[in-house]
C-alpha cells in the first residue's frame, strides 16, 4: 500500500463553528499542561469534551491551578468530582487486578497486564489518570482454556467473545460495573496475520501488590495497533502514545520502528505517531490538526475501523486480509451458526450507521457506550471545590508505585 496519510477522510474541509472547535482545543491544551494557549467559549463543553475523551483527569494534574482560578464554581465542582471518580475506578481496578493475578499465578498461569494502571503510573506518576475502561490482561493462548475456569470461579461473568479470541468478563461491585477482557494476540483479531509482537514483561508493584506488565520496544508498536483499530480513538490513547515516546531515545525508537516493520505494521506505527504529534497543533487551534483527529464542530468523526487499517495497511494482501475480517472475522468462522449470527448482527448495523463513526460532545458527557459507561454508574461523591494544589487533590496519588526489575 502507499504511505498513510495523515487524516481520515471523513474529516471534511469544515470544522463547523469556531467556538465548538475552540472549546475541543482548549480540553487538549489543558491536557497538555498548555492551559493558557487558548481560551474557552464554554467551560461545560470543555469538561464534556474532556470526560468524553478521557482526558479529564490528566487536565486536572496538568492544569488544575489554572483550572481552578478561571472556570466557574460549578465546573470545578464537577470536574474535581470526575478526578475522585477516577480515582475510585483506579482503587477498585488495582484490587481486582491484584486478586485475579494472585489467583491466575496460584493456578500456575503466566498473567501480563496491558496498558491500564501500571501504563498511567509509569507515563503520569499517578494510576488514575488514565481512566481505563477496563482490565486488559494477556495470557499465553495455551492457558486461556484454564485462565477461563480462574476468571469465572472469582465472579467474572463473560458476555463476549471467547478462546483464542478476545473475551469480555463483567463483574458488579457496589455500585459499578468493572470490566475485563482477555488477550492472547496482542494484535487481535483485525491484525492476526501481523505479528508477532515481542513479549517483554516488568513488575510493578504497590502496596504488597505485583503484577507484570508489558514494557520493551513492543509497546509503543502494540500501542498504535490498538489506536488504529478503535473508532474514534479515545484521545487519551493518543497522550500516552505521545508521552511515551518523547521519553524514548533514539535508540529505543529506531528499535520501535524495526519491531513495526518486522511486524508489517510499519504504516500503523507511523499513522499513530503523527496522530499523536498533532496534539500540540490542536492545542495551539490550528484547524487542519483538528480535522486530522475528526474534531469536527461539535462531535470526533472516523471511518470504520476496518477501512483505516485497510488503507494502512503495509501490502495490498494484508489489505485484503482487513477486508476478510470484516466480511467474517475469524471469531465468528468457528462454524455456520457463528457465521449467520454476526452477520444478522452486521445487517442491522449497516441500516443504522457505521462507514463514519461519530462522538457527538452535545450528547455525551461521559462516554458514548452504555455498555462502557464506568464512571456514569459510579455514585457522584458530595465533593466541596477547594484551591488546593492539584496532586494533594487526589486521595490517592501513585508517587510511591515503583517498578521493579
């Protein structure tokens, strides 16, 4: 295939009203740590685009003193309040990752946790900041038959998918859902014929708690395939990917690119840096880099994921490969009732939607799937806004989360 372009074709030439644009651009500087770059029409759509986005937190470390010196009382309130939310999803996850890990090593099983809270705690300094929808573990595709039998007997029910595929396990706690999926290809279903990533694991640890998690040059890799597969992407996945790269050196990065190339992902990887390069681009308001992120008016618009990763795609036959799994995926081929069942599923979503995938900020204050909806189950805490500094805010900052080789 030719080399990626930039930005989605369904990003048009309109950016819709300035000061729809103006507020999206404002969320991202906040983000940045840049709050003082752009000015908001509208401090609630500025919340509303970052909740959305999952980057309110990471506005609240970075810019919590501008924040709490120019938008109203009221805004402060509710933000303060999705940082504790936050805060709490990230205490529950880390007592449940602990518990299924401990249990999943008892039973002689090889757990490696994916992006969620050791990812926030090593680029953020804090586990919270990231607001993961769900616990991502990977486990060896010869024990996801006995991963299944651990995850069930500790109260995971599952609802989507199974071995050697993705699967998706829910559990109520109090008053939230929490949510896990199991890996056992780190490209997943769309992208098995890449690959395959190197596995490389470290320990993090806190409080008497220690989990694996993926490290090494693979990751920024495994982190643009995951970019690139979800409509829209979550700016947040962008930050990261941004934030870890700037930390590599050159060596690590050039050891980045070959991991991509060997993987055929080399087109993904470079798709993914500059999405996440034109974050400072948005923030500073320049309208192409919004257009280039689908931050158009009042909404984030992409293609379907399968057209992208078709269009970036490093051969015309790993192109084709994409385009099977959408007319099948490799899940649903198991047998002829797999088969009729998604693709029954399939002809109701094309009536309904789905070339362009769309976000709309008007509408969603805190996330567009109410399958995924976290932080909307959780109690809304009774939390005075205060002055203090930002990190002594938080009830629970993760200084002291150390990696250990």
């Amino acid at each position: 295939m030719g080399s990626p372009r930039k930005a989605d074709p369904a990003a048009s030439s309109s950016v819709g009203p300035p000061g729809e644009a103006q507020d999206a651009a404002v969320a991202v500087s906040l983000a940045l740590g840049l709050a003082e770059q752009r000015k908001p029409r509208d401090w609630g759509r500025v919340l509303a685009v970052a909740r959305s986005e999952r980057i309110a937190v990471l506005g609240w470390l970075r810019s919590g003193e501008y924040l709490r010196a120019h938008a109203p009382s009221e805004v402060i309130s509710a933000w303060r309040a999705t940082v504790f939310r936050a805060d709490a999803l990230a205490r529950a996850q880390w007592h449940h990752v602990g518990l299924l890990v401990d249990r999943l090593q008892a039973a002689g099983l090889h757990p490696m946790v994916l992006k969620g809270l050791p990812l926030a705690a090593r680029l953020y300094s804090y586990v919270g900041a990231r607001v993961p929808c769900d616990i991502d573990l990977y486990i060896p595709p010869d024990e996801r038959a006995a991963a299944h039998e651990v995850v069930s007997a500790a109260g995971w029910s599952g609802w989507a998918g199974d071995a050697p595929w993705d699967a998706a396990y829910a559990m109520r706690q109090d008053d939230r859902v929490l949510y896990l999926e199991l890996h056992s290809s780190l490209t997943g279903d769309i992208l098995t014929h890449c690959g395959p990533l190197p596995i490389a694991s470290a320990l993090w640890e806190y409080e008497g708690t220690a989990v694996r998690a993926m490290v090494g040059d693979g990751l920024p890799v495994y982190l643009a395939a995951n970019l690139a597969k979800h409509v829209p992407v979550p700016l947040i996945s962008l930050f990261d990917l941004e934030t870890l790269w700037a930390g590599l050196d050159q060596a690590h990065r050039t050891a980045s690119m070959t991991v991509a190339r060997t993987a055929r992902l080399h087109h993904c990887m470079r798709w993914a840096l500059a999405q996440a390069n034109s974050l400072r681009d948005v923030a500073r308001g320049d309208r192409a880099a919004m257009r280039s992120l689908g931050l158009i008016g009042g909404q984030r618009q992409s293609v379907h994921g399968h057209f992208r990763l078709a269009r970036l795609a490093d051969s015309p036959i790993d192109a084709a490969r994409v385009a099977g799994t959408w007319i099948l995926p490799r899940a649903s081929r198991k047998s002829l009732r797999h088969a009729r069942l998604f693709w029954a599923q399939r002809l109701r979503g094309l009536f309904k939607r789905r070339l362009v995938v769309r976000r709309d900020y008007d509408l969603v204050a805190e996330a567009a799937n109410p399958g995924r909806s976290l932080l909307s189950r959780m109690v809304e805490p009774n939390i005075p806004a205060t002055r203090a500094s930002g990190s002594r805010d938080l009830p629970w900052h993760a200084a002291d989360m150390r990696r250990t080789l």
